[in-house]
C-alpha cells in the first residue's frame, strides 16, 4: 500500500456542527495525516472551488466529502457543477448521507459521484468508514496530479 508523503487535502462540505465535530475527531482517531477544510453549504463550497471572495487563496482539495442535504445549494446541485467544470471534475467527490434512499443513491451516481456512504450514527462505525476513505483513496488508487493545486 502506498503511503501519502504529504498532508491531504481534504474539503468537508456539512452543515451540521456534530457531523463536523465527528469527521474531525474520526479524522484524528484514525492518525490521517490531512488537513480539513469546513464549508457549511453549497455556496460556499463552490465559493472555495473557485477560489473566489475569501476562498481566493484556498488550495486545491484532493477529495471533497459532501452531504446532500444543504443550505443555500444542494450537495446534489454542487456535485453537478463540479462534475460538469473541465477544472474540477477529477477531483474525487465521496458523498457523506444519512439517506439509504434508493432514488438519492441513483440520483448521486448519475450527477457522477465516485461512491456514495451511509453515515453511520455510531463514532467507531463512522471513524472506520472515514479511515476506509482515506485509505482507499489516498493509498490504494493513483490519482492525476493537478498542476493547478
């Protein structure tokens, strides 16, 4: 397995405070080098993409976790920008819901999620699901280097 040399780049789009808390600390729990950026909603989120307003100096993440279920833009509605923006599109997106839903699964995967993960309620399941996610995506697959990180 390869090892990550550097910090990742991690972009949390959530808008609920306990969830944040707990990637966090699942993040901590689990010894991944990374460092988290939080943005609250969809806005915001493309907001930091971009790099526009007081995101202008943001780096580039190498995995973007997103919840469906935010204010002001959709997770559904920001994982379609970011798939259909030629700049954007490579970076791994991993959707974080509290939804089993069939139809939000299908829906995800269509707007062209990578994966899409059940929130599980308890800290031990959650922080071995968010170990799960680095591990595979900064450890077992190759990703393209961005020249624009």
């Amino acid at each position: 397995m390869k090892m990550s040399t550097r910090p990742v780049e991690i972009l949390l789009v959530e808008d609920s405070p306990a969830d944040v808390m707990l990637t966090r600390e699942a993040l901590e729990y689990s010894k991944v080098l990374n460092v988290l950026h939080v943005v609250q909603d969809g806005v915001d989120a493309l907001e930091f993409l971009h790099r526009r307003g007081k995101y202008k100096d943001a780096s580039r993440p190498g995995l973007i976790l997103l919840d469906l279920n935010l204010p002001r833009k959709s997770g559904r509605e920001v994982l379609a920008e970011i798939k259909g923006d030629p700049s954007l599109q490579r970076i791994p997106v991993v959707v974080l819901s509290t939804s089993s839903n069939e139809d939000d699964v299908e829906a995800v995967y269509g707007l062209h999620a990578n994966c899409y993960v059940v929130k599980p309620v308890n800290f031990d399941s959650f922080s071995q699901i968010v170990r799960s996610i680095h591990d595979f995506w900064f450890c077992v697959v190759e990703l393209p280097h961005d020249e624009d990180a």
